[in-house]
C-alpha cells in the first residue's frame, strides 16, 4: 500500500482535527490497478524514509515480538568524513 501523497483535513465529534491521507490498496485476486481510499494517518506517515526501520524496531519492541533487527541503516558520517564530501 504506497501513500499518493494526496491529504486532507476532517474534524472529529470532540472537535479535533484528524489528518487523512490517500493510500492506494491492492484489489483482490489482483485485477486491474489498485482502488484508492482514505484513512486516518498513522505517526509512520510522517516519519521521513531513513527514519522508518528505527520506527518499525520501537513498534516490535513494545509488542514483545523478540529481538527486532534493523539491517537498512547506514552509519552517519563524522564530521572529517562530512567535510571531504563537501569538498
């Protein structure tokens, strides 16, 4: 399910204001193009893409799934490292 980067705004019964965004959803048996549809956002949502595997591994550790592994980060470069690619 990948984000069409479409938002909108609703307000709730107790007044708050509720982010929504449209995602677009598989159809079944996987005919045609998938059918888009809205939904409340999730905090994962605005997480930006580097952010996401650390976000995933907090979500597992609070379940109690056992050790979460994140294998897609990349180590921040220091500050020399940083310096010799700005040139």
């Amino acid at each position: 399910m990948s984000l069409t980067g479409r938002f909108w705004f609703r307000k709730s019964w107790t007044g708050r204001l509720v982010l929504l965004v449209e995602e677009e959803r598989p159809r079944w048996f996987g005919r045609g193009a998938g059918k888009p549809r809205w939904r409340n956002a999730k905090l994962l949502d605005f997480a930006e893409p580097e952010l996401r595997p650390l976000m995933m591994m907090e979500k597992h550790h609070r379940m109690g799934s056992g050790p979460a592994q994140v294998r897609t980060l990349r180590p921040v470069p220091t500050a020399v490292e940083a310096r010799a690619a700005n040139g």
